[in-house]
C-alpha cells in the first residue's frame, strides 16, 4: 500500500480548518497530520508530524499573546531550508499580487484564494498535485501573479522578509531581527533602508503602514470582539 500524503494546517479559524480536513478526508490517498492555530506552532509540528503539504494561511497571529500576523515571508524559507521536500500551499482571502508574488519568490508552491469554491471542492487533487512537485494557483491568483509588478512595488525577498518580521515583531530591534534572518545588523539595517526609499516612506511603522497599503505584506487583522 502506497504512503499517504501527509498534510498540516495552520489557520486560525476552527470552522475552515473543519472544512479542509472534511475535504481532504474524502481522498484515501491523503492523512491530516496535524491542524493548527497559530505560527509560532508551526516549526515545532512539523518536526514532530512529518509532513508533506502545508496549507499556510497567509494572515495566522504570530501566537495566543501576539495578535500580529505570523511573518510567512520569513518563514517560508526557513521551512524549506528545513524541510527540502516539502510543498507550501498558500490559502489567503487577500487578492494582492504583491503579495502573491512575495509568497511566491519565498518558495511557495501555490496560492488560493478562499473564496474559490471551486478549488476548494477538488482540495484533494490540489494537495496531490502539490505533493508531488507541482504549483497551483487559483484562477484570479495566476492572473495578478503574471501581471508585472509597478516600479514602486519592486522590493526583494530580502526586503519584504525585513518588513514581514517588522509588521509581527513590532518591538523588536534589528540585532533581534538580524539573528532572526542569519544575517548582520548592518545587512537588516541596509535591507530596511533600500526599502525605506523604494517606498518613499522614512520610518520602520510607515514602511509597514505602506506595503499593507500596497498588498506587499499580510495586512493587519483587527482582533475579533469576544462573543
């Protein structure tokens, strides 16, 4: 018997990832190995839960005491650097082709929006297509994705992971950050400086207020109210 495709979730609302494992649970050829709610889960699950797809939700809180948006774009590569063979599926209700293609220069093999049902009803396949090494995009997500960027809009991987762990460690300071991308004080504070300028911003907060604006970064989630 063939091994099952192994999947982790990670998405902070408890009634998608039901869907995803309703979903997912039709295919005999695919197992959820784990499900998850917030980023800072991510590293130790997958470590323990060998997994072979991960369905990433672009917008997850860094943590329960950190409502910030888990910095993907740092995390991405990180992964696969740990984890060679494993496919990343971005699933997002952001339709920001920078954004997009941010996820997609960090090593992502796809990007869905969550409002397509009609992916969302063939998940199995989609998983299985990722599984064994190809890229999936849905429709209106290929589409911005081959667009060309604007000029203004042209930061590097580099630079967007800078802002992406900004946005989520807001207090932090750049040796924090430095360590974080394995990389010098001085390289962060060049990286953050280029995208000071490309962005026409002079400040980390304003940086991070302009690529949300432009769909570069995760936008900030507003807490929920409690019921």
């Amino acid at each position: 018997m063939n091994k099952k495709i192994q999947v982790t979730i990670l998405d902070d609302h408890q009634n998608i990832i039901d869907g995803y494992v309703f979903r997912l649970n039709k295919n005999p050829q695919i197992e959820v190995a784990a499900t998850i709610n917030f980023g800072c889960e991510l590293e130790a699950t997958l470590a323990e839960h060998p997994t072979d797809v991960l369905l990433l939700d672009v917008s997850v809180p860094t943590s329960a005491k950190n409502p910030n948006p888990y910095p993907i774009l740092h995390a991405i590569p990180r992964l696969l650097e740990i984890h060679t063979s494993l496919g990343i599926l971005v699933i997002s209700m952001y339709a920001e082709r920078g954004l997009i293609r941010a996820v997609m220069d960090a090593g992502a093999s796809g990007y869905i929006l969550k409002d397509d049902q009609n992916t969302a009803r063939d998940l199995g396949s989609v998983v299985m297509s990722v599984a064994g090494g190809g890229v999936y995009f849905s429709q209106q997500a290929h589409q911005l994705y081959i667009k060309h960027l604007s000029k203004e809009s042209e930061l590097t991987v580099r630079q967007l992971e800078a802002l992406s762990l900004c946005a989520a460690y807001p207090n932090n300071t750049t040796a924090e950050f430095a360590k974080m991308m394995s990389a010098s004080n001085s390289t962060v504070r060049n990286l953050l400086s280029a995208a000071y300028l490309k962005l026409g911003v002079n400040t980390r907060a304003a940086a991070i207020a302009r690529a949300r604006q432009l769909g570069l970064i995760t936008p900030h989630q507003p807490e929920a109210p409690n019921p």
